[in-house]
C-alpha cells in the first residue's frame, strides 16, 4: 500500500524556535503549514540546552555569591548543596520535558504539527512514517544540530555524557572531565564546580574559547582556575577507557603529552554537527563542515528552500533562530526580507560573563580594513570595586576609515545585559564620535563604555 500523500504550501522541517517563529509569522497569511517534529517542540534550547544549562548555572551561581559573603557581609555562611532541589528546579524549567504547550501555541497558528522522523525525498516533498507530504510554496530546513562526537579511540565503549545529560542534572559527580573548552563545556565545567564537583576542562587546541578574541580566555582563565577547575590547553584526548567496567562509570583521559586525567564521569562537549540525515539526499549543497548551505542574506539553500537556525552554520544561537524563521516566513509571504549577520550577539554564561559582537580583530584585519583597537578592564571602574570584581577585559575593534565600530568583546559580571548598546553601534554604523557622547550611569559596569569609546574616537579622528 502506497504513502497517503497531502499537500501543503508550506513545510518545515523542525519545530525547533525556528519552526515557531515560521509558524508565528505565516498565522492569518491563508496559507496552509505543515511542521515536522522528531523529538519535542521547542528544540534543543528549552529542554536540554540554554533553559537547564543557564538554570543550573544560576543555582551555582547563588552557593558562589554566599561564600562571598563571607568578605563583603558575613563571618560565617555554611550551607549543604541540595541536588535534588537543584535538579528539580531545572526540569521545572526545561518543561519536566513536556511539550503539550508549545505543542498547542503552535498549533492556535494555524499550522498541522506533524510527529515523526521526517526525510526529504526531493525539493518539495517530505516523508513521514505512512504520510507523504507535499509543499507547493516553500520547504524550510530548521532541524537544527546535535553533539558531535569526535572519533577518539575507546570513546565508543565509554558511557560519557553530553550536554543533555549535564544539563538536566542527573547526578553530581565527584570528578568531571570535560572534552571541549568551548561555551558548552567551559559553562558547565564552572557549573558542575560550584557544585562542589572536581573539574577538568581539557582543550585540544592551542587555546580555550578559540571562538572568541584570545583576551576572553585570559581574562576568564584566572576566575576559573580559582574555583579549582583544572585548564588542560593544547593537549588533545588521544584514547578513553572505563576505569570500571563493572560500574560503567570512571573514565581515564590519555592525553598526547602522555599524561592522562581520571575522572568519575565524561562530558564530551567538542561541538555541534547538522542533523544532515533529514535533507543529505536530494542533491542540496553542504559545507566542509556539513551545515546546510544557504545564501546568508536571504536563507536560501535552493529555489523555494529554506534554512534557519543552527543547521545553516550561520551561528548556534536561539535568538539567531529565531531571526532567521522570521526572515523566512517574510520572504514566503513575498517580503524582500533579508538577513543581516554583522551584529549577531553572542554571550557566554560563565562568571563573569563573555559577551561579543561583531568582527574579532584578527578577522577584521583579514578582511583588510584599518583597524585600531582599545582594552581596558572593567573591573578598575568604580562599578569593578563595589561589586569586588577583578580581572575583566573590554576590548573595542574599529575601522579607522569609515570612524565606526567594528566588533566588541566585554568580559564582566552581566556583560550579556550590557551588550545591546554595542549591537545597536555595529548593525547602524553608528560613528564613534556619536558614540563617545553617550552618557553612561555611574556607577554601572557600562560607563566604562565611556572610556573606551571616547579612547577610540580619539584614535580615528
């Protein structure tokens, strides 16, 4: 017996933010909208990634603030972690996985949410399970990415966690290895500390937070090695075994140095990689990495598909999904809508924070402009004092011949609150003469925003 096939204008693979913002933006449009969805409707962000990662941080974040009472208010502050209560607090967050109301918002839409495994078998058409579903308009790949798992030795025998399993909190280990010193793992490595868990954070390439200007590690480096979290840097994992098999839990890290790092569990935290499998076979273009390939101003991948969000490897972030399906569902609806990626916000949660905008400054030197640049430290402002902070970084990246600024990288508590200002400067091109005549409020972490700036401004001029 044949598929039962059933046409719609509009067919997204994904019911990830991307998916929603899709079907928020067609709702009322007369068009017909059908979204697949594999696992649970939200994606990755709200059950096992951003929602419980940040909530458990938050909670570690609390038991690190109360010892510092012991400087700033108090003679003695004791207290008991409680991992039930932290744990039951993150699934509370992360919907206790439940995702029958997000499944019925996106529903009130308009769209039919449709459950399954779902594969393109060409440009308009997608199989799920016994249903054949056809889009007259428009296919919109978002269905996102998932842990990549690099091929190491022993790795496959070994029952390590990713970012899944560390975020909703099963349990508390005495050690944690931590494969990875990107955001993921360097985030939950300060998590798991705080926590009272020993921490290794190993990174296999020369530096930690590669992604970000090198100042952001050095910067965070000092913070994180005071918590006792141990910074293993440009000695890569060359082979994994189980301590005890008998338990299925230890694990010892050999290293390329020779050296090797024992711990009560594995967190491999080395990246993302495209859920591929879903639309790999009708002929779209991927990239070296495997990201679906798109036209990064108007999304497209092929004449009437689309990509959105993680899978187009234009960047890993919820906000960026979700700006990406409302360009999408514009262009559907006959909108010129497209996408700017200068001023993409990027903010990593650790304490203190790390928050970016913009071009690094060695990438805006490889795409030839003028560059000059301003550091200083927002821990030596009066903000940095009363708050007992040290050893933060601001870094400003301009272009000398147009006079605007190009690119940020700001490492203090709360940086991620402070950034908008920055992304507004970036996006508009806004001169740095203007922006050297902001007032800022004192004493808050972003008047040092005054410094830097009117320091650039003079360096341009």
């Amino acid at each position: 017996m044949g598929k039962r096939t059933e046409e719609f204008d509009v067919i997204c693979l994904g019911a990830g933010v991307a998916g929603e913002a899709i079907a928020t933006g067609l709702r009322g449009s007369g068009l017909t909208l059908a979204v697949i969805e594999r696992e649970l409707v939200g994606g990755e962000c709200p059950y096992w990634g951003c929602v419980p990662s940040k909530t458990m941080l938050r909670s570690s974040e609390t038991l690190s603030e109360a010892g510092r009472a012991r400087l700033l208010a108090a003679s003695r502050v004791d207290w008991t972690v409680d991992v039930p209560k932290i744990r039951d607090r993150v699934l509370w967050m992360a919907r206790n996985l439940d995702d029958s109301r997000p499944a019925e918002a996106l529903q009130a839409t308009g769209a039919r949410l449709v459950r399954g495994e779902g594969r393109m078998t060409d440009l308009r058409t997608v199989a799920v399970g016994d249903e054949q579903l056809v889009a007259r308009r428009a296919v919109v790949i978002a269905n996102g990415s998932t842990a990549a798992i690099p091929p190491i030795p022993g790795l496959d025998a070994v029952a390590y966690w990713t970012n899944r399993q560390a975020a909703l909190l099963t349990e508390l280990p005495v050690s944690l290895a931590v494969l990875g010193g990107g955001p993921i793992g360097v985030e939950l490595g300060q998590a798991f500390a705080r926590l009272g868990c020993k921490v290794s954070i190993i990174e296999a390439g020369p530096v930690f937070l590669g992604a970000e200007e090198p100042e952001a590690g050095q910067a965070l480096r000092p913070h994180l090695e005071q918590e006792g979290i141990t910074l293993v840097v440009g000695d890569p994992c060359v082979g994994v075994e189980q301590q005890n098999p008998q338990h299925g839990r230890g694990v010892v890290v050999h290293l390329k140095s020779g050296a090797s790092v024992t711990a009560d569990r594995l967190l491999v935290a080395t990246g993302r990689r495209p859920n591929s499998k879903a639309w790999s076979d009708v002929g779209l273009t991927q990239t070296k990495r495997g990201w679906l390939a798109v036209d990064p101003a108007t999304l497209e991948a092929a004449p009437g598909v689309y990509g959105a969000g993680d899978v187009t490897g234009l960047g890993g972030f919820t906000h960026l999904a979700y700006y990406h399906g409302q360009i999408v569902a514009q262009r559907i609806l006959g909108v010129d809508a497209r996408a700017d990626h200068t001023a993409v916000p990027r903010v990593t949660f650790t304490d203190p924070e790390i928050a970016s905008v913009g071009l690094s400054e060695a990438a805006a030197r490889a795409q030839g402009l003028d560059v000059s640049v301003v550091r200083v430290d927002p821990a030596e402002t009066a903000r940095g004092y009363i708050h007992d902070f040290r050893g933060g970084a601001l870094k400003l990246v301009a272009d000398r011949a147009r006079g605007v600024l190009v690119g940020a990288t700001w490492v203090s508590p709360r940086a991620g609150e402070s950034l908008g200002e920055l992304v507004l400067a970036v996006k508009l091109g806004i001169p740095l003469k203007t922006l050297a005549d902001v007032i800022h409020p004192f004493p808050a972490f972003n008047r040092v925003l005054g410094e830097g700036l009117g320091e650039l401004a003079a360096k341009v001029a």
